[in-house]
C-alpha cells in the first residue's frame, strides 16, 4: 500500500483546493437554482479535468432528472473481460439555517482544530473528492509498463443534484435509463464512520412512509373558557393519537400490527457512544425497549416531525378547530413499507377521540435496504472491506446499519441485481451533518480514498 499511499498524500492539497471550491456553491436544490447549476457545472469540470485514460470531455454527460435537477455522469468504458465499477455521490446540499449558529461561515470552507467547516464538508461534496482523490493518486501512478494504472477497469461515476430531496430523479433516471449505471460493483460514498479512525461499512438501511394527520373538530376556535372542557379540542385529539405510537415507559413503537421484534447481528451501538453522538442532556434516558442498536437499525421507529398549531407567542384563550402533523415512520429491511404506512394509518383512524374528523394522507414511500445477499456472500464487500483495514491499519471493519434512508440503493439493485453495492464514506459523529458547523476530518479523506484507490487496483 506504501505507493498507493504516497500518492494519495500528495494529491490532499488540491482535495482541499476542491473542497473549498464545492462548498463555496449554496447548491440547496429547489431553492438556489443558480448555485445548483454552477455546482453542476463545476462537478463536470472536474470529471473531464481528471488525468485517468478513457475520461475526458467526450466521455462525461449531464442529464436533466425529473425533478428538475441534473446529475453528471462519466464513463470509461472497461477492456474486454474487465469488469466495470460505479462510483456514486451527491453535489446538492442541506440549507445551511441561520448563519449566527454557525462558528464560520456555512459557505466558506475553514479549518479549525484539524478538521474543516463547512455546509457539504462531509455530506457529501467531501465524498465526492475522496473519489477524485483516489483516482488521481491513481492516475499518478501510470507510467512503464503500461500507461493505464487500472488495467483496463471500467469506472462510471455518477454525481446527482437532488440526493437531499429525496433523490426521486436520479431513481426514475436509473428506472428508465439503466445502462448509465450498469456495473459489476458499486461504491456509495454517502455514508461515514462510527468515529474517526474506525473503518465502517454501512450494510443495512431503513426505509421511510411518511403520513400527515389532519383533525378537525370544529367550524371555528371557540373561547376556552365558555366552551373548554366539553368543546372537542383539536389539538387535544391530535395529541392523543400522536401518543398512542409510542409506549410511554419504554419509547417502544406501537403501531398496531407493526412488528418490532428485528435483532441486529452485526456490530453493537455502546451506550455512552449513542448518547454522546445523539447529544442525549444529562439525566434523559433513551429507549429501553431493546438493545440500542436493534432500536435504531432493525426496529421500525415513529418520529413526530413536526405539528400545526397556534405557537406560544401570541396564542390566545380558545379550543382549537384543526391541528395536524407529520408523521415519519421508519422500517427496516424485510418490511414492505406499504404494508406498513397502511397499519399506520389504520392505528390512526382508529384512534380518533370523541369521533372527531381524522383524515391520513399518505406520502411517497421509501424501500429498505440490505446490502449482504441473503447467502452472505458478497466479493465486493469483501475485497471493500479488506481495503479499509488496510489503508486504517485495524484488523477489523465496523458494520453498521443506518436509520436513515437512501432510496438509490434500492433502485440500483432493481436495474442491476447481480452487482455488489457498498455504502462507506468521510462522515463520523463529529461531522454533524445537517447541522451547523458540518465538518470532515480530512485524515478521513485520505484513509476513504486509499482504499477505494486500492479497491479500484485490485478488483477482478
């Protein structure tokens, strides 16, 4: 690995120089159009500007997805009996909130105590240059006897405009168009650490169904004081459904008919690690319905996203007519998230106090995914898994899941389903993605494209 090493160390001042220049772009899609296109336009530049054989102006394409944004794509096509990989990230971005929570500005790519500020940093325009980090280092090692340090590899890489908004586009593109994805391995750089230094492949993640409540009880408010306590308060029926998906003792989801009895196999999730990363105040406890990391990786879990009602400020002495919140439910692999959004709207509308007007309306679902075939058996996995010991210098890989989702994967595995898929990347705890003050370690995006580099030189 020394070589390889070297190489990808020599090529971190111009990862900085990129970084800087993706996060400087405010490519929120949906919002800051102009910023999207000049982050696009940017992603193209430096895919055509990378010194790897078979890459070049000719060989990269943007395309317009259905939602309106616009994701690049490269391809080198592989020699004869060379099998091809694809390399996925994202160039689009969570808003940044309000500047004064930041420590630096959100836009502007800053160091601080080794790791370096910025919205994107990590999530997931610090992915992206890990990619381009290790195919240059790659490229840098060209030379006598042959002049293509890949031997012959086919590389796609795909870099998407709307992964923060759900990345529909990009899953219709793959649906109609799956020869612009076809690969025998595929590398998901959307994912992170368990810490800094610990190398971790991401194999499981839940899927999503979200509802909206709406409760409606009266023509209009009415004064608390003539009509509360017989008037059907709104709010107060929302409430009370709300609190039925939850077991007050344990924080268990309670959805009825929902199983949650899911066992995660792989690496446990420690407490104080869980609490720390969650920033759980002292003295609040977590769930204790089941270990840790079956709650938030193999368990469905509802979340109160958000509720329309009358704020504090300014609120005034009456029962509410109309309330209503998002829902967000999320499922593990193995169950059907259609199956489960419809128990969660039956839990709902069975539940509405004093015969109240309860309506469910139901959002785009979101699948679960596993990335280890049912045998266990996955080359990529495993030749991936090898090239992060190595390049950490551990003996062992952490394997995680995630209670997120990213609905790419299952649409990958749809158009290609003979292809291993892998999830890995930058991020760590510390990164706070999506959060102010979003960083990267940028020791993490040294060690990340080492052992794609590596996994890139010896895949077969």
């Amino acid at each position: 690995m020394t070589p390889l090493a070297d190489a990808v160390v020599a090529q971190l001042g111009r990862a900085r120089t990129d970084l800087a220049e993706l996060v400087a772009l405010p490519s929120v899609h949906g919002s800051e159009p102009e910023a999207c296109a000049r982050a696009c336009d940017l992603v193209r530049r430096l895919l055509v500007e990378l010194p790897v054989p078979g890459l070049g102006p000719d060989a990269v394409e943007v395309v317009e997805t259905s939602d309106g944004s616009r994701a690049v794509f490269a391809h080198r096509p592989a020699a004869p009996g060379r099998p091809t990989v694809l390399l996925y990230s994202h160039y689009d971005v969570q808003p940044a909130g309000d500047p004064d929570e930041w420590t630096t500005p959100p836009w502007e790519l800053t160091e601080r105590e080794g790791r370096w500020y910025g919205r994107g940093a990590a999530d997931c325009k610090g992915n992206l240059v890990a990619h381009l980090t290790a195919l240059r280092a790659l490229a840098s090692l060209g030379g006598s006897p042959s002049p293509d340090p890949l031997d012959g590899l086919g590389i796609r890489i795909v870099v998407e405009g709307s992964e923060e908004t759900g990345g529909g586009g990009l899953d219709d593109l793959v649906a109609t168009r799956p020869d612009l994805v076809a690969a025998d391995a595929i590398l998901i750089a959307d994912s992170g650490n368990v810490s800094v230094g610990v190398p971790t492949l991401t194999t499981s993640l839940r899927g999503i169904a979200n509802v909206v409540v709406v409760v409606d009880t009266l023509e209009a408010g009415v004064h608390s004081g003539q009509f509360g306590g017989a008037a059907p308060d709104a709010l107060g029926a929302l409430v009370s459904i709300l609190a039925s998906l939850r077991d007050p003792d344990t924080g268990a989801t309670t959805v009825d008919g929902l199983g949650f009895s899911g066992r995660w196999a792989g690496q446990p999730y420690p407490d104080d690690a869980f609490r720390a990363d969650a920033g759980i105040l002292e003295g609040v406890e977590p769930s204790t319905a089941a270990p840790l990391a079956d709650l938030v990786w193999s368990r469905p879990a509802v979340t109160v996203l958000g509720i329309d009602c009358p704020p504090v400020e300014g609120a005034i002495a009456a029962v509410q007519p109309h309330a209503r919140a998002l829902v967000n439910l999320r499922v593990p692999p193995g169950t059907d998230p259609l199956e489960a959004q419809e128990l969660l709207a039956a839990h709902i509308e069975r539940r509405r106090p004093w015969n109240a007007r309860v309506s469910v309306e139901k959002e785009t679902v979101g699948y679960p995914f596993s990335s280890v075939p049912a045998d266990g058996s996955d080359p990529v996995h495993d030749l991936l898994s090898e090239c992060l010991a190595q390049a950490y210098g551990t003996a062992e890989v952490a394997e995680v899941g995630s209670g997120g989702s990213i609905p790419l994967c299952t649409a990958l595995r749809e158009a290609h389903p003979r292809a291993g898929i892998a999830l890995f990347g930058v991020e760590d705890p510390a990164a706070a993605i999506h959060s102010p003050d979003e960083s990267v370690d940028p020791g993490e995006i040294e060690r990340i494209a080492l052992a794609e580099a590596a996994f890139l030189q010896r895949f077969r």
